[in-house]
C-alpha cells in the first residue's frame, strides 16, 4: 500500500516539476556534490565479506535488490506510516515526496557510482529509506527519554536494535545526511523537544553503543555528550566545521 501511494505521488510530482522547472531553470542551478558514499574496495571485501554487507536492513541503492533483506521491507513500511502519522497535518505525503523529488540529482551525486534506476523508484526508496531511519531515531528518543509509551517492539521483538543501528553505519548503506536533516526539518521545524537531526542521531548511537558500557545516569555516559561530539570531532582548531555527510560519521565519537 505504503509503495503504491508512493509511485502515484511521485507521478504527478514529475509532472508538476517538469513546468516548475522550466520557470525557474533561469533562476536556479543544480548544485552538484562531491561524492561522499562509497564501495568497500574489492580487496577489502574479499577478506571479510560479512563484515561490509548489512545483515537486516538495507539503505540506499547499493544493497537495495539484496533478496536476503526482503523481510525488513514491511517493517520500513510500517515505520514509514508511523512517521507520516505524527508529522504536521498540513504535511501529506506529497510535501516530502516533492523535497526528495527536488534533491534528487544532488543525492545522486553523492554517491561515486552510477545509479541505474528509474526516478520514482529512486526516490520512493530513499523517501521510504529516510522516512524508516527518522522515525526508528524518534521512537528509540522518546521511549529512552520516558516521554512516551509509544510501543518499539515492532522492531525489537525480532531484532536487536544494536544489529539495526550496526547496518545504519556500513559504508555502502547510506543515505546522504542531508536528506535525512531535510526530512527532519520538513517534520519537526520547531526540532524535536529541543533536538535538531545530528543530536537526535547522536544520541541514538549514544543509548545503543555506549549502554554495554556505561549506565546512562553515569558521569561517563554524560561525558560523551552531543556538545562533546560538536567541540571535538566535527570542530577543527581553525574553527572550521566538519560536515556530516552520512552516519558513518557518527563513528567519529565511538
């Protein structure tokens, strides 16, 4: 159902952009990025397979016809209804299918191989891909924080959340960080109980890898914080910022 409605929108979505763009061809250019996602190199590959190959859930092109990743698509879906159910009223599916459709040739650029699908089927799975990431963030956030009682186990009662988030930082399972803040922001454009995209992210790796470790009220648990990622791995001496381009970059604090 969820692919259906998908396909239908992202119809009339090329249609409506074919006469937009032509207004605005003059006005604006694509802006093309430098590519940020990878393969694993071949030899790499060879020497442990398992370790560059998702086990439950694919993201992005590369792993997206991987027949063995099949059942998780039910669940993308069901995380994909559950994140347009608590996103404004005035945001159909029609508003993130247009983002994506917009930002499709920036994300196609960021990935260093060529991408043979179609534009619908691309951008219905990295809509869907988005929208199932966005919202695992958000339920993991507020059943941690207790300020819900919203009900995980859809996804817990059959897989670990830490083999989850393990496939979420492959490098040949990504999805540009950009989407994924834009979707967010499309959301929650007043953020989410105070959290842009990067924190809430920050703090899902945070509960999943540092927990085995450290007990969540523990001076060390409160060490390895949001603003100590930001002051220390995305801030150089200069100053300057380091751009998150993809949640592998979230391995920058673990």
């Amino acid at each position: 159902m969820a692919t259906e409605e998908v396909t239908a929108v992202l119809v009339d979505t090329e249609d409506d952009q074919q006469i937009s763009s032509l207004k605005s061809s003059e006005a604006t250019s694509v802006i093309i990025m430098d590519p940020c996602i990878y393969r694993v190199p071949p030899l790499l590959r060879k020497m442990n397979e398992e370790a560059c190959t998702p086990s439950l859930v694919s993201i992005g092109p590369f792993h997206h016809q991987n027949q063995t990743l099949k059942p998780m698509q039910d669940l993308k879906f069901s995380y994909y209804n559950k994140f347009l159910e608590r996103t404004p009223p005035q945001n159909s599916l029609d508003v993130y299918a247009e983002a994506v459709t917009e930002w499709e040739d920036k994300i196609r650029h960021c990935y260093y191989w060529s991408i043979p699908m179609a534009s619908f089927e691309f951008v219905s799975m990295i809509l869907t891909d988005g929208c199932f990431i966005i919202e695992l963030f958000v339920s993991v956030f507020l059943s941690a924080t207790g300020e819900s009682n919203e009900d995980t186990n859809l996804l817990m009662e059959r897989w670990p959340r830490s083999d989850i988030m393990r496939d979420l930082i492959l490098l040949e399972n990504q999805i540009p960080f950009f989407v994924l803040q834009g979707l967010f922001n499309l959301a929650f454009p007043s953020r989410l109980n105070g959290n842009s995209f990067l924190e809430l992210a920050y703090k899902n790796f945070q509960y999943t890898f540092l927990t085995c470790i450290y007990p969540p009220n523990s001076k060390m648990f409160e060490k390895f914080s949001h603003n100590y990622f930001n002051d220390h791995h995305l801030t150089l001496p200069n100053g300057d910022r380091l751009q998150v381009e993809h949640l592998c970059d979230m391995l920058r604090a673990f």
